[in-house]
C-alpha cells in the first residue's frame, strides 16, 4: 500500500480508527497530524474493545512503529493514562514503538478550565467541545505562547514556563468568576508526567521524512472530520484544528509530493455530535440507532445526533479533500429500514442548491431534497466479501458513490476488524 491519508468526510465519529486498523496491516507507520484527546477511535479486535485518544491505531499492532507529529496537541496525563490502560489490556507500548514529537504543544489544567469556562459563558451559543482543552491549546499556539513537548526535556526550564502560563490563565479565569488552577500542582504533575514522557521525544518531521526515503509505507490517521475543519467546517461549531487531509501535511511536516492517494471515512447515514446545524436530521433514525446501543460518543459518552445521509455534504468533502476512494461504515445500521433516504441537495429560501451555504443562519434555514431507495431488509453483518451483500445494498452503495463523487473502496459491516470487506 502506498502513502496514504485518512481523513473523515462528516463531523467525526465516522470508524476512521477502524480502517486506520485494518489498513495497518500493509502499512509501516501510522501518523497522527492534528487534534488532542477530543479524538476518540474505537477499534474491536479479537473481541477486545480499544478506545484511543492520543495514541495511533496501528499501536495495536506489535511491529509497526506510531507517531504524534507536531500538529497534534498533547495531555501529557491524558496520554499517560492512555497507555496505561493499553498496557493493562496487553498492548506492547515503548519507545522504540511510539514516538512523539518535540515540536507538539501541550494541553494542561488551565487549558481545560478555560475550555469549560468560555463554554459555559457562551450560555445558549454553547459550540458543545469536549471539555479537553483543544481550542485554548492551539489559540496560546497561534498566539505564540504555548508550551511544546520539546519543554519538557528540561526540569527547571519547564517550571518557569509552567508558572507564567498558568498564572496568566488564570487572571482570566478569575475576572470571569471561575476557580483560577493551582499553578505548583500543574508543575508538579506535569514535572512528574515528563519524566515518563521524556524517552519517546524525537524530531518526528526527521523520522516520517527518513522513513519514506528508505521507501517506508505511512498511514495518516485523521482526527475529527471535515465538517469540524476550523477553516472548511460548520464554523463557528468546529475544532480548532485543519481537520481535513492538507492538515495531514502540516501536522506532520511531510510533503504533499509524497502522498499517493486519500481515502475518505464516512457512515452510511449521517451522524455529529454537539451543537451546531444538521439539515438531515432525524429523530426516528437517532431513537433507531440509540435503542440499537449504537452512537454513543467514545470520548464523552454522549449520544450522537443521527439523520439520513447527506450527499451534500458528502460530495464537498471529497471535493476538499481530494478523495481517491471511500471506507463507509455501519452500512449494518441500515438493516431493518424499509426505505432509506439520501440528500441530495438542499433548498434554500425557495432556491435549489447543492453546496452547503457559509452561514450558520443559512444552514439552518435549508430543506434536504430527499430521494428514496427500498431497503434490503436483512443482516448483513456476517458477510465475508462484497458479492455477499443483497442486490438492494449494491445499489445504494453505487449511488451513494456517485452522488459523492468518488468510489467505494473498503465497506464495514460491522465493528470488528474481520468485518471489513474489500469493494475495489
């Protein structure tokens, strides 16, 4: 397999980290480019239930190397429980095995208190984050003030760093009326955290760069998805990173030259979570779905807003991200619909469009143009190959493909590993 991206085509949650696992296997380095601890990748393997944050799918593969380029941003205590609990369920973590670059910045306490602070004075502008930190992490990068990994190499540098940080963090949190952080328990746990931390820093720009010299296979794991993009998504209700596949390439300073090709992960249907414009919305399929103990968020346990699929959008991602080929996933979620709808364009103020609109306002004013397909009315999770699945489900993956733009690749039936077909 060669160099490849994957990056997610709606609002997240689409089972990137289980194509991530499954193309792992003809890869020899699996790359994170942007995003924090909001991501959440859920992959199921031998029956065993992995839920990553921080760390690359491909660590559960003993002899693939992992790394967390400069785009990303790192809890140094998020990612040490992470590993922690890896390690407990036997995942085979070191420094010979994941790496981690010197060049990333570091998400702390006060970046987190800040996080829920600004969101809580947004009131009923709420955007929904994670809570994580994320956006006050990269607003102190753009601004020039973070702390990066690199920092954490020197003891007595990393406490005066800390210090002024914090304490000029909290003199907002306090104008504002929220408890300000304890400044000496930040530099303790941190101080504490980089110990641990401190053997897998590297240049990771030099590694990703040397490996493809030496004609080394690279998967890019996107976080989030396009529509969460801070410059391409539904802003202002987006991460605050470049979620889309051009991320993947300043996140981890690797060339667009050497990328052969893009894959976009999308479900079946549509799914976002948080607030923030969903034109497909619909509560039939969201109660569907949930009593089906599907849609619940990995990282916040919250349930997923759920709607029909929008080729709308569906159709800009691929065009943003410059997608090869497709991975859709929980085409089994569909199963026991007797119709299935697709949008496949909107109405806005009496006028038919078929791009999404750059305003919230007039997102939130647009009427899906629905098309509807017969539903193929049985279970398909144990389909072992492509020609396994009935004529019904052929057809809507050949029109899903068409009105998106590009074709479907790789199809998941299910959430396990095994239940992963090859289309073309």
């Amino acid at each position: 397999m060669s160099n490849t991206i994957i990056v997610g085509l709606q609002w997240g949650d689409e089972g990137k980290g289980k194509i991530v696992d499954y193309l792992t296997e003809r890869s020899d380095v699996v790359a994170r480019a942007q995003g924090g601890s909001n991501a959440g990748h859920t992959v199921i393997s031998g029956g065993t239930k992995y839920v990553l944050h921080l760390i690359p799918s491909g660590i559960l593969w003993p002899e693939k190397k992992n790394v967390i380029g400069n785009g990303v941003v790192i809890d140094p205590l998020g990612l040490l429980a992470e590993i922690a609990k890896l390690r407990g369920q036997g995942v085979s973590i070191t420094p010979e095995n994941l790496f981690i670059s010197e060049h990333a910045h570091l998400t702390l306490s006060y970046h987190r208190a800040l996080d829920k602070a600004r969101e809580k004075q947004r009131g009923e502008n709420a955007i929904g984050t994670t809570g994580r930190g994320i956006g006050p992490t990269y607003a102190d990068k753009i601004e020039r003030q973070g702390l990066r990994v690199t920092d954490l190499r020197d003891p007595a540098k990393l406490a005066y760093e800390i210090k002024w940080r914090a304490e000029l963090h909290n003199l907002e949190l306090e104008a504002a009326g929220f408890p300000k952080v304890d400044v000496d328990a930040v530099v303790k746990e941190i101080s504490e955290a980089a110990e641990q931390l401190r053997p897998h820093i590297v240049n990771t720009v030099v590694y990703l760069n040397k490996a493809l010299a030496e004609g080394k296979r690279v998967l890019f794991e996107g976080a989030q998805g396009s529509y969460l993009d801070i410059d391409h998504g539904t802003y202002p209700f987006v991460t605050s990173s470049n979620t889309t596949a051009g991320g993947a390439c300043t996140g981890s300073g690797v060339s667009p030259r050497r990328i052969d090709q893009v894959v976009g992960v999308a479900k079946a249907y549509t799914t976002r979570v948080g607030g923030g414009p969903f034109v497909t919305e619909d509560e039939g399929i969201s109660d569907m779905l949930h009593d089906m103990g599907r849609e619940f968020g990995a990282t916040t346990g919250r349930a997923r807003r759920c709607g029909w699929l929008d080729a709308v959008l569906l159709n800009y991602s691929v065009m943003v991200n410059g997608c090869d080929s497709l991975a859709i996933t929980n085409l089994d979620g569909l199963d026991g619909l007797d119709t299935i709808k697709i949008c496949t364009a909107y109405t806005l103020d009496g006028k038919t469009i078929t791009a999404p609109p750059a305003t919230i306002a007039e997102i939130e004013r647009c009427v899906p143009v629905y098309e509807e397909h017969p539903g193929w009315k049985q279970d398909i999770s144990g389909a072992k190959k492509y020609d396994d699945l009935p004529p019904l489900a052929k057809a809507y993956l050949s029109r899903l493909a068409e009105l998106a733009g590009a074709p479907v690749s790789l199809l998941g039936v299910g959430p396990a590993r095994e239940q992963t077909l090859v289309v073309s």
